[in-house]
C-alpha cells in the first residue's frame, strides 16, 4: 500500500513528465480530462454510498 507521501511524489513526477513531453495543447486537454474523470469517480463513490444506506433502509 503507498502511503500519502509516496502518491504525492508520484503525482508530482507524473505531472513533471507529462509537462515536459506534452505540447502545451495536449498537457491541458490531458488535465482536462483527469479532471472530469476525477469527478466522476467521487461522484460514483458518494452515490454508491448513499445508495448502499437507501438499499439497508428499505430491506425489513
């Protein structure tokens, strides 16, 4: 398991290689994008969660 330090440097290092390899179009296309999977992803999770409570109410 990678503790929080451990995935803020390999956050920061995916970041600094996308920056340097990519053009400036397609860095930000690519940000764009992990942004809105991002999102997505909590947003699946805190359903998932809310549906799970609303499944345990409605079951005798």
């Amino acid at each position: 398991m990678i503790n929080p330090c451990e995935l803020n440097v390999a956050i920061a290092a995916l970041t600094n290689y996308f920056f340097t390899t990519l053009s400036k179009e397609d860095f930000i296309c690519l940000s764009i994008f992990l942004r809105e999977l991002s999102k997505s992803m909590i947003g699946t999770t805190v359903f998932d969660g809310l549906c799970s409570k609303e499944d345990s109410k409605l079951e005798p």
